[in-house]
C-alpha cells in the first residue's frame, strides 16, 4: 500500500502523540516506583538453615511464625523498611506482619500458636513495624520481625523465602533469605 503525501502528512503526527504518550506514560511510571537495588548486607543466621513447623495444626489456627533475625553484616547502617514471605501456599494467610524486641518477648518466638500459653501477648507489646528499625553495622537487630498466619485449611506445601526491604546510603535495597515453615494436620 502506497500512502499519498497527504496521508503521510496526517500520519506523522498521530505516530508522533502516539510515542510522546507513551514516553509521558512510561516516564510516569518509573518516577514512582522507587529503583531497588538487590542487596547484600543482611543474613539471617540459622534461621536460614532449617525448618520450623507443627503437625498438629487445625483449620481456624492462627500461628506466629519469627522470619530470620536481621543481621547487618556490612560496615555502615541500614534501616529496615518492610518485611515479607514470598511464597505463602494455598490454606495459609498472612494476616499481619509485627516487629517486635527480643527482650519484649523474652526470648526469640519462633513459632508459637496463639492462645498458647507459650505463646507472648504480642497484643500487649510494641509493635515496630510501623516504623524503620535501624541495624548498626556488623551487629543483629534487638528488633526482630514476625508474621501472624492464619490456617484456613490444610496447607500442602511450606511458606517459603523471607524479604526484607531496606536503606543504606540513601539507597533502596531488597534482599531474600532463606527461611520456611511448615505447618500441616492430620
């Protein structure tokens, strides 16, 4: 097909807004979205090396279930700007995620049914994760982050994969670690 000049002449212009929305659009898009970068100053130490897990869970359970203690084993600060498990299974929710201090709760909660005896009043406590939780360089936090899972069936398979979000420099960083926990029933 053979355009004469007057076609071209009208087609120019509607190619031209046509590209300049969608460099306005894509301009857009990445102005609000931060740039994270994927980070390397935490580990988790060994809660990165195994499983927690129950077998005795019930449909209607809520669990409590601590993601890796941060550790910042850079040489400058970061502060920690959200929490995460990536890979959360069908019959498992992700009711809220909490940030408590280890000398609050008596202890690392590892994994801990609500109502437990055992179990801390989390209710009670300070909850951090509204807030940036800062971890000095080469040291564990005091802080440590939880996620409060409910059972609403039996999960056939573990939630897997801990996300931290975090600032170090001025800079966005994201970093996995290893974590899982597995909770089934009879």
């Amino acid at each position: 097909m053979v355009l004469s000049p007057a076609s071209r002449a009208c087609s120019i212009p509607g190619r031209f807004a046509v590209l300049a929305a969608s460099l306005l659009l894509a301009t857009a898009c990445s102005a609000q979205e931060p740039q994270q970068s994927q980070g390397t100053a935490l580990e988790g130490g060994t809660q990165e090396n195994g499983t927690v897990g129950s077998e005795n869970v019930k449909v209607g359970d809520t669990w409590w279930f601590a993601l890796p203690v941060p550790t910042n084993k850079s040489a400058k600060p970061i502060e920690i700007t959200g929490v995460s498990i990536v890979e959360i299974p069908r019959g498992m929710k992700v009711l809220k995620y909490g940030a408590y201090n280890l000398e609050d709760t008596e202890g690392l909660a590892l994994l801990t049914k609500e109502g437990s005896n055992l179990t801390p009043k989390f209710e009670t406590l300070r909850d951090y994760s509204t807030e940036t939780v800062e971890v000095a360089p080469r040291t564990s936090s005091d802080i440590y982050y939880l996620a409060r899972l409910k059972i609403t069936s039996l999960p056939s398979e573990s939630a897997r994969y801990c996300r931290f979000d975090y600032r170090q420099d001025g800079r966005e960083f994201t970093q996995t670690l290893d974590c899982e926990v597995e909770l089934t029933g009879k």
